[in-house]
C-alpha cells in the first residue's frame, strides 16, 4: 500500500494502538494489498479514553468492559458488585491497556 | 489482555476463593453478632445499592436453608451461588483431563450475550432488579 496513506492511517490512529505495536502495524500495512484499504480506513475502533470515562463512572457495573466487548468479564464485575470494588479500581488502569488490546485484535484480521 | 484457558481458569479460580473467603468471614461476623459492613463502592458513594447488593446476605441464607428468603433477598445471589459451587469443580475435571470444555463453554456464552435479543431482555431484568434492590432499601 502507499506509504503516505499507511502514514495518514498511524497518524490520525495511533492512540488507539499500543505504542509498540504501532511499527508492525506500518509494516504490515505497508505490505498490503491496495484492495482492503477501503475496509482498514472504516474499521471501528473504541477510544481509550471514553473506556477509561466510562470505568470511572460505572466500572463497578462491569459496564467498561461490556463496552469493549468482554462480555463474561463484564457479567463477573457486574454480579460481584466490581469484584468488592478492588477489580474496579484495578481497571481504571488496565482499562485503557484492553482497550487498545481489542483494537489491535480487531484490525488483525484484516492485516492477516 | 487475550483471555486464554489458563488465564480464565486463574481468575475464575482466584474469584472463588475470595468468595469463599469473604463468605467465611461475613459467617462469623454474624455469628458473633458484629455488625456487617458493605464493601460495595456505589453504596458507599451514593448510599443506593448497586444491583448486587444483597448477593453476601442472599448466599448467608441460602447457607442457612432458606432458599424464598435468599430469593428475596436478591436473585443474584442465587446464580453467584450457582456459579461459585459449580466453577471450581467443572475448573478441577478440566485440568484433570487436560481439556478446555469450561472455555469453551464461558465463549459460548459470550457470543450468545453479545446478540441483542439475549442481552436487551438480560439489561432489562438487571435493571428491574436494581429497582427491586432500591426499593427493599437493602
């Protein structure tokens, strides 16, 4: 693929990503074909920023990880009140580290 | 974090035993007439119960035999009660025989949950639920 889309592509999506996984990411983009650029450029990526608002506020419902798509994990936060509260602490930090997790798993099927 | 066999296991595993723990602990404090205290942050933030309140009490009484009362005292507690006694042994027989059947199964269940005619009906009940909680004033 062109390197100045693959470029435009990091630059208005890096912080969706981990910083390490952001050069595998050029590369294999840079390897790909023309063809699934139209499909790459509209994928769907769930901001870091809102999960970690969103835990903030009702991470003791398992909503955050609802969000993201850990769905039996949310269902575990949710009947175990945040697990007493100390799981939902713990995920004001690890949240925004999933998200971007789920991002790069979300856009791996299309650099694969 | 890619949820694998081992690591569901773990957290499952880890979560039991603090349930057990925790449900040991609330036994004797009762036992001893002490007072009960919450751990629950939406109670503590805005004093209104969050929609698992009640689950520690509900289990408390199912131990005691007295399953209406658990029932009403929150329904939560029930399928944490289920899910508590269940998961630590369906974790042992995997890991005897070297399979992933609870894996699977717990992925069954996420892809079923995340289709909108399982989980609207659930959100909803939870919230009922909640309405329920609030209204008993657990």
């Amino acid at each position: 693929m062109d390197a100045q889309k693959v470029d435009m592509f990091i630059m208005s999506n890096a912080k969706f990503f981990e910083s390490h996984q952001i050069n595998v990411i050029r590369e294999r983009l840079i390897a790909l074909d023309d063809s699934k650029w139209a499909m790459i450029s509209t994928v769907q990526l769930k901001d870091p920023t809102t999960s970690l608002i969103i835990s903030i506020l009702a991470g003791s419902l398992g909503i955050d990880r609802f969000m993201i798509g850990d769905t039996g994990i949310g269902v575990g936060k949710l009947l175990t009140c945040g697990g007493f509260g100390i799981w939902a602490i713990i995920d004001w930090f690890m949240i925004q580290g999933a998200t971007r997790e789920k991002n790069m798993q979300k856009l791996q099927q299309f650099l694969y | 974090m890619t949820l694998n066999r081992n690591k569901l296991y773990s957290i499952l595993f880890i979560s039991c035993i603090t349930g057990y723990i925790w449900l040991y602990f609330s036994l004797s404090n009762i036992e001893n007439n002490r007072e009960a205290f919450d751990v629950c942050l939406i109670k503590h933030i805005t004093n209104i119960p969050c929609p698992s309140c009640g689950s520690t009490r509900s289990i408390v009484s199912l131990t005691n035999g007295n399953f209406n009362e658990a029932l009403l005292i929150n329904p939560v507690g029930l399928i944490v009660a289920a899910i508590m006694s269940l998961a630590p042994l369906w974790i042992f027989i995997d890991i005897v025989t070297r399979r992933k059947t609870l894996f699977d199964f717990f992925q069954k269940i996420e892809t079923y949950l995340k289709r909108p005619q399982y989980s609207i009906p659930l959100i909803l009940l939870v919230i009922i639920n909640w309405i329920w909680n609030i209204t008993k004033g657990l």
